[in-house]
C-alpha cells in the first residue's frame, strides 16, 4: 500500500505545532524505520514511548498519517493499552497484579501496604521521579502469587517488605 | 395506545446487516418457516426476510455485522451455545429459533445490564418514542432491574460528590449533541463513520468499563475533531447519545415527506421529517437511489435558510435601483414587471429583453422560464448558470459520444478498480459521492488525481495506491493527451473496442497526431510541471485497469479549452474501452442540484428542450402546434453575451430566476455595469442577493420544501421534490412565472407541476416515458426514459455511441492568454468547501458558518515567505479584472506558483478578480486560471469599500404605508 501520494511529507497542516523540530525529527526517525512493515502501528508505539517516554498527543496524527489512519485511529489503540503512557512515568517503574489468582492470594493486602510504605496511589509517581506505582492485570505468575514486577524483574510470592526492598534500592 | 413511532414502511425496515450479493441460494428454516437467502447473508436478515425481527442494539443494516450487543443471540439445531445471529452466516439446511426459553433469560440478563448503566429518564428523554434501547426493554420483556446502583457512566453526583466516571455533553456541533450518559457504546457511530462517511473521526477510547466514544483524539471535541457532521453517526445511534438539537427543541416528527436535497449535483433523497409545517429533521432516505441513505452536513442540517429572517416574504419594485425598494402587492409587482418588459421590447426591440433560467429550481420551473423567453417575449434569450460551469460538457460529450450528460450512475463507483479524478474535489463539492468513491477506494481500487491542489481524497483513510498530478492551473489538455500519448506509444489501447465502437481510420488518424513529440510526456512536463514519470505511470494504471472510470469537475471545464478537455476525457475512455459496462465511464459532477435538468430544459439560447437546435424546423414546428406561437430560429443571447449587448445598450431586460449572477460570474465590475444599465431587472430570488442590488422588481421565491416539481442530478436521475409546506412567499415559483407570463398576455393554464411535466414529454423526446406516476412509482428514473428504456437507462452508450460510432477529436493544448509574468507572477484557482454552497446565500446563513466564516486565500509557504505573509493576514489578491482582500492560509495543499481560493462570501468577491476569458466553444468562462499578484493588505480594498456602501444602499425597504 502506497500511503502518500507521490511524497512521503504529510500535506495536511496538522497540529505539529506541539512537537518541536528536534521531537519532530525523532518521531519521523522511527517512522522512517517501520516503513513498509506490516502491521506497524503497535512498533512504532512501543518505539514511540520508548523514545520519548509517553505517547506524545501531537504525535498521534502524525503517525496516522504515515500509515494511512486517521488521528482518531491511534487515539482508540494508544487508549485501549495501559502501558501506552499520556504522562511520562518515574525512572522506575513497580507493578503489582491486581488480577484473579493473585488476589486470592493477598494481592489487595499487599498493594495497601506498599502503598502506604511508599506514600503512593496507583499510577502516581514519587516527588523526585523516582519510581511510579502501575497495577497490572496478570504478568502470567499466577501459580506464585502475588506478583509484582520491579522494572523488568519479576518477583513471586511477593512480600510487602521484599517489593519495598527493592522499590527502595532502585536509583 | 398511542405510539409516537412513525409506522415504517418497507423500505425504512432495517435488516439488521446488509445484503449479500451472492448469486448462490441458500435455504434454511426460522421458527419453522423456510426462507431462501443469497449465501452470505446473516441468520438476522434471513430472519428479517422471512419477517422476524431478532432483538439488537449494534447491527444495522448499512453495517458490516460487528455481535459485540450479545442482545441478537439465537439457538442453532446441532450448534453449540447461542450464536449471535449477526455475525451467524446462513447454511443450506440449518434450522434456527429466534426465542427460546434460554435465549429470553440470556436477553433479559443482557438489557438489565444495559439499563443498570443507564439514565431511565425515559419521559423527558429527547429520543423517546424513537429509541432502540427503549423498544429492546419491551422487546426482551425487561422487568426489573437487580443491580443496585453502582458505578456508573449516567448521574452527574454520587452521595453528593461528582461522580468521576461521568462526563458533561458535546454541545460543540452545532447541529447535534453528544450525551455520552446516554451512551451504550454499541459502535454504531463509530462505525458509521468509518463504513459510511469514511472520515474515521471517531474511535473508542479506552477499553472495558472506561471504554468511551470519543471525537477525534483526547483534547478534541466534535467540532476540533476530523468529524465533517454528515450526519451518519447521528442518523446510527440507537440512543439519544446522538441526536439533532431540533429534535431536542421541537420533540418527535409526525410525518415524512420523500423529496430530493437542493443542494449539489449529487441530489440526494431526503425524508422530511415534520410536524406540522415545521421541519424536525432531514433524514437521508435509504431507498435514495443517488445516496445510498447517506447524506452531508449541507443537506442534512443547512436548511434553516429556508425560514432564516432575512428571507424575502412579499414582492418589491422601485424605479430605479438607487431608490429604496417599496413593499407592494402581487398584481402590482407582476404588473410593473410586465408593463417594462413590453415597454422595453416596444422602444429596442423584441430581441431586447431576455431571462436567466436557475438551476436551483425545478425542471419545470425552468421549462417555463425558456418558455416564457421563446414563446412570450419571442426571441431565444435564454440562458442558465451551466453557461458557466458545465457548457463545456455538453458540447464536448455531445460532439464525442451524442449526448451532453454523464455516461453512469453512481451505483457503477462500487465497480470501479480505478478512479480518474480530474478538477473535482468530491469530498468537498460532492459529499456523499465522496464517501461513496471513499468506500471503494478502501475495497482496494485505485485513484489518480489531476489537480493544481492535493484534495483530501488524496488523504483517505486506508485507500490503496494513488497518484496525484499537481499541474499548473491551464494545462488539463497537455496532460491528458500526453497520458494518450503514452497508451498509445505503448500500445495500451484496446484495439477490439475502437473497432467496433468507433471509426478505426479516424482512430489512426487520432494516434498520428498524439505520437508526435509535442505531445510526449517530457515535452508536456515543461509546461504543466508534473514529472513524465508520473504521467506515464498514470496513464498506465489507467489503460491497465479492467474498469476505470473519470470523474471530474468545474476544474476542466472551466477553462479557456474546457471543451477541449472534456473532448481529451471521452478520447481516453474511448481508446481504452472504459464505456457502456458498469464501473467505467466518462461522469460530470455537476455543482448543483439541477444543472443536469436546467440543460435539459432548454435553457440556452440555441437549444429547445432535449438539446434539439433552435433551427431545426421539426422541433420547432412541434414547439409551435404546442404553444400555438411562432417562435424564432435565430439563437438568442448567451450570458456574457447578455452583459455585453446590455453596456452597449441593446439588451434592455432581464428576468433573473433563482441565480446570482453577480457573485457568481467573472469579471464581477463588468458584470456591474451591464446589470446598472438595465431598464428592467426583474429578480426573483429568496434573498435580496447581490445581483438584486440592481433589480427594479423583487419577485420572492419559494424553497424546495414548499413546492412540487422535479430535479435532475449529475446522473440524469430525474427525482421528485415535494411539498411540506405552504409557501411562505404565497406561491410556488412556477405560479410566479406563470403570473408574469398571463400578465404579459400568454394564457397559461397550468394547475400543476405535474401538467408542465406531462408537456415536457410529449414535446421531448428523451422524456417521452417521464410522468408524475412514474416518478412516484419507481422514486426516480434516468433519462432517456421513453418506449425503448420505459424505467430510464442507468448506464448509456452500452452497446452503441448514441451518436453512432464514437468521435475522436484531436485535442490539441493551446496555452491560455491568462499566463503569469512578472506583474501577476502567480496562478489563482477557485473551488469550493464542504460546509458552504456555492455563493453561499443559504449556507451563509446557517450555522455552517461555524466551519467556513470566511473565504481564505491558500498559499505556498515559500510564496507566503517571499512576500512576508503568515497565516491569518489580510492580503490583497490583484489581477488585471480587479483586486480585492482576504485572510491568507499558508499551506502546502498548493503548489508553489499557485495559490486557491473559495468564492463563497459576497464581501470577499473572488470574482471581481477573475477575468473574461471563456471556453472557446462555449464562453464558459475561465475561472479556474487568473494571473495574480499577492501582496500583504491592512483592509478591504477601494473596490470592496464602493461596494459595501452600494450594497448598503440599494438595499434599503421603505417601510410599509400605514
């Protein structure tokens, strides 16, 4: 499928005002990359938040437009996934699953104390930066719940001391 | 018990999904009775067929099935669960319950779900009565609902805190609001606006419990979002989430009238929705034959003209237009008018006077005021606004295939592979064309554009390959015959086609002179600015496509060889054998709504009804037994022809139906002084338009919701226009000329539209078989229509060119006069947008402001740059004609070298630019190509200020004797 007419330079004025010429340059980098790819838009996301931190707003028409899908288009997939960010996240990120098994096995008892030990509500980040504080629904460790997830280590069988432990010793 | 629903007819049945069109039968048995289906049809519409109506909430018939209501589930002899009927394909054999004790509890247990997240305010409710949600609680037998109230989407405050969940209305469009309490997010909309309207402006955000309908992205509204208010998702919502704010102000309609939008050339069928004489709302008919059941946001919502203050209710007359107008009666405005007119032909002539036919009115209305000019005042001085849109047309496509109309239907763009634009911008001008052609696109045909501008086809959502051809404004002939340059260097023709369908010899001849070098895509890209390598690449994907059809637009025919280039279109299609089968074809997208019939009306000065010459004895001895008058074989004045003659001093009179000429023809000073000089000006119109501004006599006109009559759209379907209302005026338009004719002494007798109709039959052959019964019967014919085609004929020239073989004229491009040079070293071209019509007397005053309030000039960012203009600055656009002011828009849709315009406001008056050049055929005049120069501006320029202050004045009502 041939997504531009002739030129690959969007033609619409598009509010790219939002991203600045630096930022502009990034996003057209990784569009660059995933050109002809099949299915690109979930890649390109993932690069997108990867490179910038969050999905930027300004961003998603313009991604759009690249692959041929209205603005609209990529609000309804960047929405649909949580891991898709609207605001930048810690340096760290801890997750605590919240789904079936692992509530049977104290998952709410431990996210209220991990919460009050580290002072945060779901999805809130710490003063300086730090470490944000996600809930997931699942990291597939159902059989040594509860689980957390603390960056990309997995922790079974997560206690309240050993999540703070580490949620503590991550810079 | 009373029920406020309005009885559906057959035709407003919703199926539930579409139609399939396969041609293979299928039998299975529902509730025990057998029905036969095409395979691929859901369980839910052979359902419907066999009429059993399967509870649902997401399925409507113009929608792929989506089950995601669970609401339509049905039981399956030998098949596990319950299906929903849906997404179910039928199967020979199979053997389906549409209720069930199971399927009742599962029902039931889906619509309490419903309901505990819904507002059950049900009695104040704007959709009450005309609610799906609502008929689905009965038709599952809701009783009660167990969940006790929770978390929820619906009330504004919980335990007197708000409630997070809950979010305030869309109150940003102005024609509709979104109320997402309502909503059940079943998608319809959403899918409404990808199938249908094909924007994708809408999308569900979130996923889950949080999964929310959202316009556009986060920050958007409806207004800021991509979303072009067709309509669709409106017309979708099986709730009140969307709904038209005039049925939340007046409450539910109590009757439909069917009639035919009068807005573009597409002619859309509308079902008035009314109570009373008050219109609730403007539905776009399903069984619309045009439409498809789609509509715009012109024809959907801008009819509040129709009953906007300013309209003009009682006739006028002044002495001179410099004196204000005094209020009169009927007979003394008829009186006045007919008094000068034979005043005027007694003192200069009887060729001193003549009319200016509308194509906003009726074919009847038209057909009388021809008839009035040839059989009342006795001269051909007839003419209509086609002389400057669409002439070219019919003298290029009757000099090539025998007839000046459009080859197809719109129904043959869903057989297109691939679609040749040339100068149409049908998202625009032709909405719901555009959709259509969007929809095909998607299914994968391809697209090429030939336009100064990148139109926003270019950027569908989803489309397959596409080309654009940026020429400079002026070069549509190179280009073209270069494209058959290279089919023919190439051998791409087909040899079978031209054969038998054309002359071969003349074919050759035609081949000789396109091989020449001059004609070679290198040598054409100098002047046109569009590389050869895409020329080529175009005019093979063109030749190589199975069916490729051309649409194209004013952007051909307005030009100084409009003709030629309709001529270079019919050449292509010819040589490559894109004629007679459905999916090909040569298609004019006429600007308004009655072009095509105004045309076919006889409203040129050389042509009686059914384009038949003003000397041809026949026709004018069968005119003459039926208007029992002598008539004239000496062809009248064509427009411009009309404002020369009237400067010099010769033509005197002009009786100006439903057309502003003033705004909407070139060279707006001359135009000035030809309409000051009149003895009489005689305009009959809704509003006082700018053309008005020099009448003597101001004849108020009726809207297309207040008469009866007929419209032919830009595929010679000939639809009906009904009455909903009484004339706020007092009377149709075709009573007002008959007035003026019966005062002039002609005797007409009519009682009827219908009457006038049934005379147009008789006396024009390609009518013969038209009738009021007729159109009633069938909802609308294409013509020809007579003993050969009794239902009228969608596709033309299927097995042989009307004219017999099929003509090749060599196109050869002469550059225009208009060129850019150092003075005016830029291209100007005009178009149209979406939300305003035309000069824009009704859309200006609707709500549609809110989207167009202004006409902006598009200019390259490099030409911006040179000349220190950023976006939003007054610029002043001069040319030789004139010079006016306007805000810039900087923008890469133009090329550099060429900048665009809109000519929709009377203060902006694009035209005063434009000059006098015209087709060479035809005298359409070339408004696509005027050398400017563009420069910053800090106000309205002198001719703009004289103007105003004229307006101002001429435009003043005495205030009514007491």
């Amino acid at each position: 499928m041939t997504l531009a007419a002739n030129t690959p330079t969007a033609p619409n004025s598009l509010p790219v005002s939002a991203l600045d010429a630096d930022a502009l340059d990034r996003l057209n980098a990784i569009l660059a990359r995933h050109a002809g790819r099949e299915g690109p838009l979930l890649p390109i996301l993932h690069d997108v938040q990867a490179e910038f931190g969050l999905i930027p707003e300004a961003a998603q028409p313009i991604i759009g437009n690249a692959l041929g899908m209205s603005p609209a288009e990529v609000y309804g997939v960047v929405s649909f996934y949580h891991d898709f960010r609207e605001h930048p996240a810690g340096r760290h990120v801890l997750r605590l699953c919240r789904a079936e098994a692992c509530q049977s096995m104290g998952a709410d008892a431990l996210a209220a104390q991990v919460q009050a030990a580290l002072g945060l509500g779901w999805h809130q980040t710490t003063t300086d930066g730090r470490l944000t504080l996600e809930p997931v629904f699942c990291l597939g460790l159902c059989a040594c719940g509860p689980a957390a997830q603390m960056g990309d280590r997995l922790v079974g069988r997560a206690t309240p001391e050993r999540v703070v432990a580490l949620a503590g010793g991550a810079r | 018990m009373k029920d406020f629903v309005i009885p559906p007819a057959d035709w407003t049945r919703d199926m539930g999904t579409p139609e399939s069109r396969s041609d293979i039968a299928v039998t299975l048995t529902i509730d025990g009775m057998a029905v036969t289906v095409p395979a691929g049809t859901s369980v839910m519409r052979a359902a419907a067929e066999a009429g059993v109506t399967v509870p649902k909430l997401c399925a409507t018939d113009n929608m792929a099935a989506f089950g995601s209501c669970r609401l339509c589930v049905v039981a399956i002899d030998g098949m596990r669960g319950t299906p929903a009927s849906c997404t179910t394909p039928v199967a020979e054999g199979m053997v389906v319950h549409t209720q069930t004790d199971e399927i009742a509890r599962i029902r039931r247990g889906v619509m309490e779900l419903y309901i505990s997240d819904h507002p059950l305010d049900c009695l104040t409710c704007a959709a009450n009565g005309d609610c799906e949600l609502q008929d689905m609680a009965g038709a599952v037998g809701l009783r009660e609902v167990r969940f006790e109230p929770g978390k929820n989407h619906f009330q504004r405050r919980e335990n007197g805190e708000t409630n997070p969940e809950w979010r305030a209305k869309d109150q940003s469009n102005p024609y509709f609001t979104f109320d997402p309490a309502k909503c059940i997010v079943c998608s319809r909309c959403v899918r409404a606006c990808e199938e249908v309207q094909g924007t994708f402006a809408l999308t569900i955000e979130g996923r889950g419990f949080d999964s929310r309908v959202s316009a556009g992205i986060a920050s958007d509204s409806f207004l800021s979002s991509d979303c072009v208010s067709c309509g669709a998702c409106v017309q979708a919502c099986p709730t009140a989430t969307l709904i038209e704010n005039s049925v939340i102000e007046i409450g539910t309609p109590e009757r439909i009238v069917k009639t035919t939008c009068a807005y573009c050339g597409v002619g859309c069928s509308f079902d008035a929705h009314m109570r009373g004489e008050t219109v609730v709302k403007m539905v776009p008919s399903k069984d619309g034959k045009a439409n498809r059941g789609h509509s715009c946001v012109k024809g959907r919502f801008a009819w509040g003209y129709a009953t906007h203050a300013e309209r003009i209710l009682h006739p006028m007359v002044r002495d001179h237009f410099t004196d204000p107008w005094r209020v009169v009666s009927w007979d003394e405005a008829i009186g006045f008018a007919a008094r000068r007119l034979r005043e005027t032909q007694e003192k200069h002539g009887r060729d001193s006077v003549g009319v200016i036919t509308s194509s906003r009115c009726t074919n009847e209305e038209t057909y009388l005021v021809q008839k009035l000019a040839r059989a009342v005042f006795g001269n051909n001085n007839t003419d209509t606004c086609a002389r400057v849109c669409h002439s070219p047309t019919g003298y290029g496509l009757k000099t090539t295939f025998g007839t000046s109309a459009g080859t197809h239907d719109f129904d043959s763009v869903e057989e297109t592979d691939l679609a040749l634009v040339i100068g149409a911008n049908p998202t625009e001008g032709h909405p719901v064309f555009g959709s259509r052609l969007r929809r095909r696109l998607r299914e994968g045909a391809g697209l090429i554009v030939i336009d100064p501008r990148h139109i926003d086809l270019l950027d569908t959502a989803h489309r397959n390959d596409a080309l654009h051809l940026p020429l400079l404004p002026g070069t549509n002939v190179a280009v073209l015959t270069a494209m058959a340059h290279v089919i023919a260097a190439e051998g791409l023709y087909d040899e079978a086609f031209i054969r038998k369908r054309c002359d071969w010899d003349e074919f050759l001849a035609y081949r000789e002179f396109l091989l020449d070098p001059r004609h070679s895509p290198e040598a054409v890209e100098r002047a046109s600015q569009v590389p050869a390598d895409l020329i080529r690449r175009a005019a093979r994907a063109y030749a190589g496509a199975p069916r490729a059809s051309i649409y194209y637009g004013l952007g051909v025919t307005e030009h100084s060889q409009g003709s030629t280039t309709v001529m270079a279109i019919a050449n292509l299609a010819m040589m490559t054998g894109n004629i007679g089968k459905p999916g090909t074809g040569v298609n004019p997208l006429r600007g308004q709504n009655n072009v095509q019939g105004s045309c076919d009306m006889g409203s040129f000065p050389h042509e009686y009804p059914g384009y038949r010459h003003v000397t041809d004895p026949e026709t004018r001895a069968i005119y003459e037994r039926a208007w029992g008058v002598p008539l004239s074989d000496e062809p009248g004045l064509r427009i411009p022809n009309m404002f020369d003659a009237a400067t010099a001093g010769t033509f005197r009179g002009l009786y100006c139906q439903g057309e502003d000429v003033l705004q909407s023809d070139p060279d707006t000073s001359h135009v000035q002084k030809a309409l000051a000089s009149l003895d009489i000006l005689i305009v009959h119109d809704l509003f006082l338009n700018e053309t008005s501004n020099y009448a003597h006599v101001f004849l108020p006109g009726s809207s297309f919701l207040e008469k009866d009559g007929t419209f032919t759209n830009a595929e010679r379907r000939i639809n009906m226009v009904r009455r909903a209302m009484a004339p706020l005026n007092g009377h149709e338009d075709w009573q007002i000329t008959v007035m003026l004719a019966n005062a002039m002494g002609a005797g007409w007798d009519y009682g009827h539209p219908s009457q006038i109709m049934d005379e147009i039959a008789m006396t024009t052959p390609s009518f013969a078989g038209v009738s009021y019964d007729l159109l009633d019967r069938e909802g609308s014919v294409q013509w020809p229509c007579n003993e050969k085609a009794p239902l009228g004929t969608p596709v033309m020239h299927i097995d042989g060119f009307v004219r017999g073989k099929g003509k090749f004229v060599h196109t050869e491009y002469v550059a225009t006069d208009e060129r850019s040079g150092p003075r005016f070293p830029l291209l100007l071209t005009t178009g149209r947008t979406l939300t305003q019509y035309n000069v824009g007397a009704q859309t200006r005053r609707t709500d549609n402001t809110v989207w167009h309030a202004e006409d902006l000039l598009e200019i390259h960012p490099s030409d911006a740059e040179n000349r220190g203009i950023a976006s939003g600055d007054y610029v002043r656009v001069a040319s030789r004609a004139g010079d006016t002011t306007l805000r810039a828009r900087v923008t890469d849709r133009v090329a550099p070298g060429v900048v665009y315009t809109t000519f929709h406001h009377p203060n902006t008056q694009a035209n005063v630019v434009t000059t006098d050049n015209s087709d060479w055929a035809t005298n359409c005049p070339e408004f696509k190509v005027t050398a400017v120069q563009v420069s910053p501006s800090n106000g309205p320029s002198e001719w703009q200020e004289q103007y105003r202050a004229h307006a101002e004045l001429s435009r003043r009502i005495m205030p009514a004797a007491e």
